[in-house]
C-alpha cells in the first residue's frame, strides 16, 4: 500500500522511488524482468539490457510501474493452492485475470475509463472465483465438482459477488468495484466505461486463452466478430 501511495505522487522521483523500491528484493527482481521484455525496446535498438533500478523505473512510467506492483500484490492470493480443484484451475485463471487487466487497460481510454483502475478491476475480478474454489476443495472429495451447466453457471455468478465484496472489504476505488458488479451483470453500451471496459477486457482475455491453448484457431468467426479494429489490435 505504501509503494502505490508513492507512485501516485506525480513529484516522486526515479531516484528516490529506487530507494524504496531496493528494500524489497524479489520486487527489484520483478522490476528488472518487466524492464527487459522486448515490448519495451525497439526491435531495432540493439540496446543493452537495462541493469539498474533508476533506468528501470524511467523505461516502464509511472503507470507501468503501479501495474507491475498491483500484479505482483495479487499474485501470493491466486497462488494461495489448497485442493485438487484449486491446484488445476488457479495457474488458469491467474493467466486469464492478468490479460483481463492488460486488455481492459489498453481498450479503457477509448472508452473514457481510467486505464489503471480498468487494470485493477482485471486482476481483481476472478478473485472470488479462487476462494470459491478453494471453498468446494474444503467441503467436497477430490472431483465433486456438479458438472451440470446451470451449477458452473451458479458458481461463476456467485463467486462475482464474492469478487466484488473482497474488493469493497479491501476498500478499492468504487469505480473497481462497480465495475467487477456490472460486468458480471453483462454490461451494456448504457452500462459505466469501467464496466465497458472490464466487460471487453474479460471477453478479450478468454478468447484469447481459448487460441493460446489451441481450442480456436485465431481468424476463427467466433473469436473476431463483433470486435472492432482496436479491440483486434489488443487481442
């Protein structure tokens, strides 16, 4: 909490930020990794990789760095595995969540949506999904899991709901939370823009998944209509 405190301080600077930042070392880690993905550099700048926090902090702003922290704050709660049921689905829905918020990121600003908030409401959104199963793990045998449709569609509504208390309960914006209720409730053109975008950035994310894992290939009807040029773009 201290750290996003911090990055919202727009005077804060990239030295005084390394500062902080250098207590923490798995984090310095982290912001090394993400300084260094090809996305930052040109595939034309032959530049050396970037091996000090000042530079790290510079390349990836402000926004790229409260990102990288709200990312690697949620990760310990998704990777938190009790059961059978948690174990296979958690790595899943943790990639799932952090394309969610990569893509409701990049399509907020078209919709007027604050990006970060859109990014936040991304990684928090399944959240509620993880603790309900959890949950199940706890009650039931190993693959008790109902199979029926109108079950798995129960649990995805209710673990919504359960999404949507954490966040209120761990005092996100209202913005976030309104959104994760909204999008849950398939948000409409008349629905608020953080809903929009969360809404397209879950819709993007699970198609997305769907062709990684070879279930659609990706100039598959299914998967592009109705998405516009941008949304294609992010997807």
């Amino acid at each position: 909490p201290q750290l996003m405190r911090t990055l919202q301080n727009e005077n804060m600077s990239a030295a005084e930020l390394s500062r902080q930042l250098a207590q923490d070392v798995p984090l310095v880690a982290e912001v090394y990794r993400e300084a260094n993905r090809p996305r930052y550099h040109s595939r034309y700048n032959a530049s050396p990789s970037i091996n000090n926090m000042e530079g790290a902090i510079m390349l990836l702003g402000q926004n790229g760095m409260r990102m990288l922290l709200a990312r690697v704050a949620f990760r310990p709660i998704v990777s938190m595995q009790s059961g059978g049921l948690t174990v296979r689905t958690a790595p899943l829905i943790w990639r799932q969540s952090e394309k969610c918020a990569l893509a409701a990121n990049l399509v907020a600003p078209a919709m007027q949506a604050n990006a970060f908030d859109a990014y936040l409401a991304g990684l928090m959104a399944n959240v509620g999904l993880v603790v309900a199963f959890r949950l199940i793990d706890q009650m039931h045998a190993p693959d008790a899991f109902p199979q029926s449709d109108a079950f798995i569609a129960q649990v995805f509504a209710q673990a919504r709901i359960l999404s949507v208390r954490i966040a209120e309960l761990w005092e996100f914006p209202a913005s976030v939370t309104c959104a994760i209720a909204q999008a849950g409730a398939d948000a409409s053109a008349d629905a608020d823009p953080q809903a929009q975008a969360l809404a397209q950035g879950e819709r993007l994310s699970k198609l997305r998944t769907l062709v990684d894992t070879g279930r659609l290939p990706a100039d598959d009807p299914f998967v592009t209509a109705g998405l516009g040029r941008n949304e294609l773009q992010v997807f």
